[in-house]
C-alpha cells in the first residue's frame, strides 16, 4: 500500500498582519503588492517564489526610506 505524501505547505510571506501603505499600493508587513496579495492563491510556486525573492530589496528599500 502506498503512504500519501503530506500536501505541502504553500509559500507565502503572509504574517496574518496586514497594513496597507499610504497609497494603499503594498501591504507594509509583508510587503507584496495588493495585485500580488489578490492573486496568490491562483499563483504557482514558481510564480510565488519570483515575488518572494523581490520581497529583500523590498525590505531594503522600506528601511532606506524610513529610515
């Protein structure tokens, strides 16, 4: 009998907190855009892992500005 291998967990940097920015553009917590947040669930993993690796400059680039 085959084991069922466990559904894997999606990707996301979701923090269950979100804040959006002034311009009501980009979630200031887990920095994706609305457009992103929207359409994640339909997203591949390929498709989440390209945003996920934009998601440091991001960060960066928040920190430069408040700072």
């Amino acid at each position: 009998m085959a084991t069922a291998t466990p559904a894997r967990k999606p990707l996301s940097p979701c923090e269950r907190r979100c804040a959006l920015d002034a311009e009501k553009t980009r979630c200031i917590t887990c920095l994706r855009t609305r457009d992103e947040i929207v359409a994640w669930g339909r997203m591949s993993d390929p498709e989440r892992q390209e945003i996920m690796d934009k998601l440091p400059a991001r960060r960066a680039a928040q920190e430069e500005h408040t700072s």
